[in-house]
C-alpha cells in the first residue's frame, strides 16, 4: 500500500533530477498536473502522479514527442504494465545498438592498423541497426498494433540482410519519394500521371521492408500517415499536406501497376 506521501515541485525536480520550470510546464500543457495545491497555492505531488511522471521520463529518453505522450498517457486504454515491457524491449534493442556501433568502431580502428580485414557490409551493419532503431522509437507501437509483432520483426530481419547496395537503393528511392510527392503537390492532383508515379516508388521503397503487399496494406498504412503526427511530419517536411495528398493517391493508384 502507498503512502500519503506529497511533494513540492522542488522535491519532486530533485527526486527526478529535471528542472522546477520542466514541471510547471507539464503541468501548463495537461501532461502533468498535480494531485493537490496547498493552502499557500503550492503544487503538492502524489506517488501516483510520481508514476506517471516516470512513464513521462521513459517515452521522453526514448524521444517521444510531448503530445503523443500525453495522448498515450491519457488514453483510458493506457497500460502502464504493457508500456513500460515497451519501455524495456525499446531500451534494451537501443543497447544493442550502442554495442554495435562499439564493435563496428573497433573493427574499423583494426582495419586501419591493419589487424585485420573488414568487409564493406560490416561498415554499415550498425547503421541499418540505427535505422530498425529509430523507426522502432518512432513508430513501432502503431505498426504493432496495426500490423502484429511478426510482421514488424519479419520487416526488421529483411533490413538487417540488405547489403551496401540494397541499403543505397533504399535510401535513393526515399529520396524520390520526396521529390515526386513535391511534384505531384504542385500539379495537384492526386489522379495525375506524377501521382501516379509517386504511388509507384512509394510501393517500390514499401517493398525493401515489408515481406507481403497488398493495396489494402498499403491503403492503411495511408490513412496512418495522416492520423499520425510523427507519420505526417515526415511526409510533409517538403510542403504542407503531402501526407494529405500522398492517401488520396495511394487511394486512387494502389493496386492499379
């Protein structure tokens, strides 16, 4: 059983080693706010809003945007049980890829002093193990519950057997992504043959990760795209609303090539 305990915003700044100002703006924007105010109008914390606020540190390490946390956090369907097994099974795939780097840096120091002989593949393993990592942070919640544990790690097995070549193809179809969705946005219409052609290498670059398509996949991966925030924002770094434009294409083309 808990104890009563209540704590200022200073104890609890010391407690988590953040700053007062950090607290009060949690506590400004909804994230956080305090169980009680004193009589003298000081905040007083509760052990309850303690837990929340190691959730809070948990996703902010992990680099979760403020909104979406609160938005999880709030959701009356919110697990604190599930998300903090998240919390490790993140954590620990992020060590791994610390390791990793470590050893790419030790080998590529022994090949330079002429140890010992390192492959063009093992360069670059530890970076595609950021990129697994980074769309993990990102985005692996969603795409678990969308599209299931098996299929996430089905996609993560494929990346990791990319060679150099794979991985630069990738990166250029990415690339072209960008530009087409740019130059469709500016004719317009998401029916246009530049539409169409963004659908297409949007598939294509689809394609390097996951292990099956189908139009209705790739549809609801749209409709992600736009209910998303972090989704939109990468689709939408060029002009505003291409995750807007890019659904309405994928709508119009997936499953016409």
């Amino acid at each position: 059983m808990k104890r009563a305990v209540k704590r200022t915003v200073k104890q609890v700044a010391e407690l988590a080693g953040i700053s007062v100002r950090t607290l009060h703006h949690y506590d400004d924007i909804g994230l956080l706010s305090p169980a009680e105010t004193s009589e003298a109008g000081y905040r007083l914390y509760s052990e309850d809003d303690l837990d929340v606020l190691q959730q809070i540190l948990f996703y902010r390490e992990l680099g979760f945007p403020l909104k979406t946390i609160k938005d999880v956090i709030h959701d009356p369907a919110f697990d604190r049980w599930q998300a903090l097994l998240q919390h490790r099974r993140m954590l620990l795939e992020k060590r791994r890829h610390i390791d990793r780097l470590l050893e790419t840096i030790d080998k590529t120091i022994q090949h330079l002093e002429g140890e010992t002989d390192m492959t063009a593949e093992e360069k670059f393993e530890a970076f595609k193990e950021k990129l697994i990592e980074d769309n993990e942070r990102r985005f692996g919640a969603e795409i678990r519950e969308k599209y299931g544990e098996e299929q996430v790690e089905a996609s993560n097995a494929k990346l990791r057997g990319m060679s150099k070549a794979d991985f630069d193809a990738v990166k250029k179809l990415e690339d072209e992504v960008q530009d087409l969705l740019e130059k469709a946005m500016a004719i317009g219409d998401p029916a246009s043959e530049e539409a169409r052609r963004l659908v297409e290498t949007h598939k294509a670059w689809l394609m390097h990760f996951w292990t099956g398509y189908s139009p209705e996949a790739h549809m609801g991966l749209a409709d992600m795209c736009v209910a998303d925030e972090r989704f939109a924002a990468y689709y939408d770094q060029r002009v505003k609303g291409g995750a807007a434009f890019l659904r309405e294409a994928i709508r119009r083309w997936a499953g016409q090539s």
